[in-house]
C-alpha cells in the first residue's frame, strides 16, 4: 500500500515551514535585515515579492502568516477576479472585529486588470487585508500606482548554485519517500543546471528521475544523466543567464544584426531561446538596437522593434520564438546608421562642458508682460510662414550656432533627409 505521501509533490513535502529552512535571499532574511526583521518584529505591512519563478515567493508567504499567527487567503491572478477578492474581505473584516490579521497572497499579481487591482485599494489602505504580491514582472510598470505607493517592493534573487544544492541536500536527507531510499545521483552539477535556477523545477525533476531509477538487486537507486534529461526533457545547454555566456551570447547577437547577418542572429537568438533566456530581455534588447544602429536609415525598424515587444509580452512563449525570428531577420537586413546614437553622444559632451548656455531670446517662451518687455520671443520666424515651411534662423547658443551633431550616413531614408538637411542649411553645405 503507498504512502499518503505520495501523492504529494516532493516540492511540497519539503516545503519550508520557518524563515529558518528557508534557503536563499539572505538579502532579506538573514538576522537583521528588513523582511526577517518584519517578521520578527510582528509588523508585517503589505508588500510585493518581485523575483524570478521557483525562488519560493509562495512558501515566503505563507511562513510569514504562519511566523504571525495570521489568517491565510491565497488567489492565482490569473483564475480569480474581483469576486473572490471581495469575498476574502468580507472574511478579513470579521476577523478584524476581533483583532485578527488577514493575509492575502496574490500570486502573479501583474495580470490582475486596474479594475481588479482597484478592489485591493480600500482594504489594503485601512489594513483590513495585508496584501502580499508576488510577481515576476517589474511591478512598476504592471501594479497601478496607487496600490504601489500602499505597499514596499521586495526584490528577490535568483538562487545560485550553493543554494540550489542545499535544496537538493535537504531533499535528500529530509524527504519522507527519497531518504529511505539509498540513493546517488551521477551528476548533481547538471541536475542544478537542468533546473536554471528554478527550485520548483528542481525539485519536480529530481523526483521523476528518483522514479525512474531502477533500484539495483541491492535496492540502491542511481539516477544518470539521462534519468535527468528524461525527468527535464531536455538537454543542458550552456548558457548561464548571469554568467559569462549570457553577456557573450547577447553581444553576438547585438553585433550580428548590426553586421547585417541575418543567419547568425536567427543562431544566437535559437541559443538565448533554448537556454531559457526571457523574450522580453532580448525583445528590449532589439529596441535598443533599432535606434542605436539602424535610426532614420529605416524609420519602421523601431516601430517593429516596439511592436515586437507588445506581441511578445501577449503571446509569451513557445509562440514568441516566431515574432522574434521575424523582427531580428528585418533588422539584421535592414540599412544601418548609428548618426543619432553619435548625435546624443556629442550633444551630451557639449551639455557637460558648457552647462546652462542661455536659450537665445527669439526662442525663448513671453506668457508675460514682463517677458514680452525683455525681448522673450522677439523675431522669432514661425516656419510654416515660409515657402517649404522652413526659415533659416538659429536654434542653439551662440557658443555652438555652428555646431552639427547629426550627420546622417547615405545609407537608406537617410540618404533623403541629408539632401534636404544639406539644402536647407548653410552650415552643412560647408
């Protein structure tokens, strides 16, 4: 007969149950430091956990409803909406009459909608509910403001390797089903590797390649690699999300579209993709490229880069593989020009050298009398007065009248605006 256990999740089994096992974000939670010290301390205000996937953003949650004897709600952003919301407050304001905590835990709180969010504010601001967040999003662009500036931001880390194998140790030694088995694991350095830096994922993995070792005619159970490769379906590539591959793989990625190559990007961003690297990163990473190196020389490129972005966020992997291939082989072909990242470049330079030159005074804003009398304003030429809707006049101080900061290349539309800059102006005609 099995165990009841059994049919729990080892991650669960080996759920930490104080801030004590708990393993990681020593940032936070060693002695002294401000989510132990909240705890500790019985003031638990209402806050975010911002991290990556699998670093226990869950688990943190309940052990501080456990540590403050707090009651425990807990609702999945993306299967709850205002109704549920409203029902684990009319709960908390009965335990409130009676001088008890509420906590509510809201896992991926950035895909609640502003209306949903909006139900939040009320409660979390008289204290009826303490609103726990967690998120893997930047919760400054996904929580609405107001409930933001309600709650504290806590940023988790990424569990390193050290961490890691103290999660698998602890499994092992602390496991109900797997520490009665003897059991040794080939290679616990590709297990770690297997999981990026997931603890979940991890801890998930290492229980399907527990089952599917065999035990020998001893009873001893060895997981292999591909007892791992079986349990992750997947085969580790080398590719460190912090580490040095992360930093080269992206660089040749970035310098590959900026050389106009449209096969070694498509290969670098296949190694990103199968590494696990995030969509968003490289989707950000491609906007940037869409100014920095391509510009005016093919305006649609920085909408497209935007575009790219938008989609990747709705449609989320393994889909957004198909909208990034799409966008980094237009990119990678389309005519290059770095003229504006050179113009901000040299325009910055001249600001710090020479700060608070004096904005000439036909340039300058007159709402007033006062200013009108001083000469703010006087003889500006307003451009569409003029045939082709443009006047020569001066537009910088006097100490860099003559100074060009954009040089745009020939290459693409930029080819188009140097003719007509170069026509226009007589500064550039030298």
């Amino acid at each position: 007969m099995k165990s009841p256990d059994q049919h729990i999740p080892l991650a669960e089994r080996v759920r930490p149950q104080t801030l004590d096992q708990f393993i990681g974000q020593s940032h936070l939670l060693a002695q002294g430091k401000p989510l132990r010290l909240m705890v500790e301390k019985d003031e638990v205000r209402s806050c975010i956990l911002w991290g990556p996937p699998g670093i226990g953003k869950t688990t943190l949650a309940r052990i501080i409803s456990n540590q403050t004897k707090s009651e425990f709600f807990a609702l999945n952003a993306v299967s709850s909406g205002v109704k549920d919301v409203r029902e684990v407050i009319a709960q908390a304001e009965d335990f409130k009459k009676i001088g008890k905590r509420t906590i509510l835990f809201i896992d991926e709180i950035h895909r609640f909608n502003k209306a949903q969010q909006d139900a939040l504010l009320h409660c979390v601001e008289e204290g009826t509910i303490t609103l726990i967040g967690a998120t893997t999003e930047n919760p400054s662009f996904e929580v609405i403001s107001p409930l933001l500036s309600r709650m504290r931001v806590f940023t988790l880390e990424s569990l390193g390797k050290d961490e890691l194998q103290k999660i698998v140790d602890q499994a092992l030694v602390g496991d109900s089903i797997i520490s009665k088995d003897s059991l040794e694991i080939e290679d616990e350095e590709y297990l770690l590797l297997l999981s990026g830096g997931d603890a979940r994922k991890l801890l998930n993995g290492l229980e399907i390649a527990f089952q599917l070792a065999e035990p020998d005619a001893a009873g001893k159970r060895k997981i292999s690699k591909k007892d791992l490769e079986e349990a992750f379906q997947r085969r580790y590539s080398l590719y460190d999300k912090k580490g040095e591959q992360h930093y080269d793989i992206i660089s040749a990625f970035i310098k590959s579209m900026r050389g106009s190559d449209p096969d070694a990007s498509i290969y670098w961003l296949a190694r990103m993709l199968e590494g696990g690297e995030d969509p968003k990163f490289i989707a950000r990473r491609m906007i940037v490229l869409a100014s920095e190196d391509i510009g005016s020389a093919d305006p649609v490129a920085l909408m497209l880069a935007v575009d790219a972005f938008t989609a990747v966020d709705y449609v989320g992997m393994p889909e957004a593989r198909i909208i990034l291939s799409h966008v980094v082989s237009y990119l990678a072909g389309a005519p290059k020009s770095n003229a504006a990242v050179v113009a901000i470049s040299d325009a910055m330079s001249d600001v710090r050298q020479l700060p608070n030159l004096p904005v000439p005074l036909h340039l300058r804003n007159a709402p007033t009398k006062l200013m009108k009398e001083l000469n703010y304003g006087k003889d500006y030429k307003y451009a569409h007065d003029f045939q082709n809707n443009f006047v020569e006049q001066q537009n910088l101080p006097d100490q860099l009248k003559n100074k060009i900061y954009y040089n745009p290349t020939e290459n693409g539309r930029e080819k188009q605006i140097k003719e007509r800059l170069d026509s226009l102006w007589k500064k550039r005609k030298k």
